[in-house]
C-alpha cells in the first residue's frame, strides 16, 4: 500500500506520483501539493496559519466545525432532492418524441404536397 502525506502547508492529502518535497540544510523535510503551496512557504515565506485557504487558517478560526456542518446539511439536502426526483419522474407518464430527421422529412414530404396542389 503507498503511503499517504499530508502538504506541509495546506494541509491536503498529496496523491501519490505527485507532488515536491523539500529538504532543508538541517534535514527538516516538507511535503508539498502543488508549487502554490511551494512558493508560499519557501518563496514568500508565509505562514499558513495567516493563510486564508489553508486548514491551519481554518483550525485557528474555528471554521473547520462550521464547513463540516455545512457539507453535511448539502449532503442531506441532496439527498431528499434525489428522493423527490425519483417520486416526480416515475408519476409522470411517457411522451413520445420525434427525432430531428424524422420531423424534417415530414415537413419537406408536406412541403411538395403543398406544391403539387
């Protein structure tokens, strides 16, 4: 089984084959997700925690709790739509439908009996 990482500045789970990883002169190694996450840390040298779409930003503002509640009323939510989705299309019965070619050649064999009139 491959082992998962987590980004050393967002937070993210890293798919494995991706990603970079950084090692410092002392032999502290970071993982990183994306070159974003990369050039934040290393280049600009921001902090993640002042960072606000990382989930160290989330975590100390306290919103990680309300995007989890959040995702889980959308989740509930879809959830009751799909059931009344179900229940509308099975009430409603079939309606026939004419293909696009077969409307044309109905309306172009109508057109020359008009003409021939």
């Amino acid at each position: 089984m491959v082992e998962q990482h987590l980004c050393s500045f967002c937070g993210e789970q890293i798919e494995p084959g991706t990603g970079k990883m950084y090692v410092r002169k002392d032999g502290t190694v970071f993982l990183y997700c994306t070159n974003k996450c990369y050039k934040n840390m290393v280049e600009l040298k921001r902090v993640p925690r002042n960072v606000t779409w990382t989930k160290a930003y989330a975590v100390k503002k306290g919103i990680a709790h309300a995007a989890k509640e959040k995702a889980d009323q959308k989740v509930e939510e879809k959830v009751e739509v799909k059931a009344e989705v179900k229940v509308e299309k099975k009430a409603e019965p079939k309606v026939k439908t004419v293909s696009r070619k077969k409307a044309r050649a109905s309306k172009k064999a109508e057109a020359e009996t008009a003409a021939k009139e």
